[in-house]
C-alpha cells in the first residue's frame, strides 16, 4: 500500500480535495471525545480543507480518534500527523488505514513518521536507525499479507513526516508526499525541490492571532521551548541556517517568528502565501494557546480570509 501498486490514490483529485488549508488539532488528544466531535464538526462548517490528528504515547490512539472525528463528520479529510512506526506493527496500520479508507471514501490520509527518541523510549522500545526503520516499515506494509476485507475504490494516501534530505526522497520514491512539521517556508522550498512536481506536500504552520509582539512571542515560545528538546526538529532548524544560539531559553525571536506566525489576519495569510508560492499544496494550521485549547477562536477569526 505504501507504493504505488494495488489501486494508487489520485493525488490530483486530492489536491482538489484538499485546497489549501486545513487544521493540524493535536490538541483533541486532551479533549474528551464529546468536545473532539464537537471541534471536528465546527472545523468542517468553517470551511477548512482538512483536519489532522497526532500521537502521543500518553493520549488517545490515533486511528480511534479518526474513526470517532471521521464518523461525526461529514465531508472533511482527516489525516494522521503522525501515527508512530514505533507504536504498532506495518500489518495493523495498514489494516487500520484500509479500513479507515473504505469506511469514509476519499477522506482519510495515513501520515507516518518515525516520532521522537522520548516518545518512543517512552514505549520500551529502542530508538535507532530511523531512516532504515521507516523503509524497512513500508517494505513490511507492502509485503504483508492479502487483505481480505472489503477496500476502497482506491488506496488512502501516505505522507511521511520527512524533516531532511534522506526521508524526502523516501517520501518521494515509496509514498505520495510529505508532512513535514515545525517547519518554516524555506524549509518548504527545500521539500518541494526533493519531492520533485507530483507528491503531495502538507506542511503544519503554527499560528497565534496576536498582534502584540510580547505576548504572541511568550505564547509561541510555549510551543517551540518544548520542541527545541528534540534534536530532529533542532538538526533540520541547523540545515535551515540556525544556530545553538537561536536554540536558547524557548527560542530567539528569529526562530520563533519563522516558526509561528502571528500577527492579525493577514499576517496569517501571508505566511500561508508563502509556504504555497514555496510549493506546498496544502497548508494545515496550529492554532497556539497556552494550555490545551483547541483553538477554536483563532480559526474562526481565520476562516474567512483564508478558506475559499
């Protein structure tokens, strides 16, 4: 399934599915599932094009939080930014994306990334070699056995969360695109440049509607202090162009400000401009806010300049 062989998606009528822009909503992992719905279904009203869900080893599972948001839904795609292939075997998430996509035709995306050395430890496994991991689990996914239970018309697509060099072109060769996350335009353009015209390129912008300075920089700094921890995410900000110096106390104000938008509306709008004149098909956005919340507000201040 990861390749092209079975029934390929239409990755044409995806980016005409897509639009772009959707959410990128980690943040209904803390929500209870009444809230979740809730959020799914307002999202979807608002108009956004998508709407993506994470993982984390202290959360929900992703495929069952789909299912529940696919399920209280009636049109949006969802996708999943990531599911860990640290966390269950190629034949259950195959299994998992299959059944998803049969179930609601046309609007289930299956992201995977190799996730975090945390994260992963965290499971009582061993994080190593991820790049041979994340190919040796598409190997396993197209090797697995016969799936025998009904399918969609068509294959769901699969985007990696490639950062650098090496997992773009595996997204490029074995999947449909790429999902790269915290990550700023001219990260963009760099994906775009492996990925070559045809994949998909999805990436997770963060936002915070704020147009004080101080305050939407010490809510950014929230959010990039915790992945500043991960060295993945601080590698791919050194091939960007940053220093250990820009990595300090949450982040310089450069860093920060490439990596959060803030700012009014057409703040917003702008860095989403630039991320597609960089070649991204379809932007999702993280709406930050101190805490858990869904962000609900900030996307409905969002929607009308932004989704057409």
């Amino acid at each position: 399934m990861a390749t092209s062989s079975g029934n390929p998606p239409r990755l044409d009528a995806w980016k005409e599915r897509l639009g772009s822009v959707g959410v990128w909503l980690g943040s209904v992992n803390w929500a209870s599932a009444a809230a979740a719905r809730e959020a799914a279904v307002e999202i979807e009203e608002l108009g956004y094009g998508s709407l993506w869900v994470s993982e984390t080893p202290l959360s929900k599972e992703p495929f069952v939080n789909a299912a529940i948001l696919l399920a209280a839904t009636t049109r949006i795609p969802l996708g999943t930014g990531i599911a860990n292939v640290w966390a269950r075997d190629a034949t259950a998430t195959r299994a998992a994306a299959l059944t998803l996509s049969e179930s609601f035709p046309g609007r289930f995306v299956l992201g995977l990334g190799v996730s975090h050395l945390p994260a992963v430890a965290a499971r009582g496994t061993t994080y190593e070699r991820p790049l041979t991991k994340m190919r040796d689990y598409l190997d396993q996914m197209d090797a697995a056995a016969p799936y025998e239970a009904p399918r969609g018309q068509e294959n769901p697509p699969v985007v990696l969360a490639a950062l650098r060099s090496k997992m773009l072109e595996l997204s490029r060769d074995r999947t449909q695109g790429a999902h790269p996350y915290f990550v700023p335009p001219e990260h963009t353009a760099r994906a775009r440049e492996a990925l070559g015209a045809g994949p998909l390129l999805i990436p997770e912008q963060a936002v915070v509607v704020e147009t004080d300075p101080e305050r939407a920089r010490t809510t950014a700094r929230e959010h990039t202090a915790f992945y500043l921890t991960l060295p993945n995410y601080v590698n791919n900000l050194r091939w960007l162009g940053f220093s250990d110096e820009d990595f300090e106390n949450g982040g310089s104000d450069r860093l920060v400000d490439a990596i959060v938008a803030w700012g009014d509306v057409d703040a917003i709008r702008a860095r989403v401009r630039a991320h597609l004149d960089a070649g991204a098909d379809h932007v999702v956005l993280q709406p930050i806010e101190s805490g858990r919340g869904l962000g609900l507000v900030q996307l409905r201040e969002l929607a009308p300049a932004l989704v057409s």
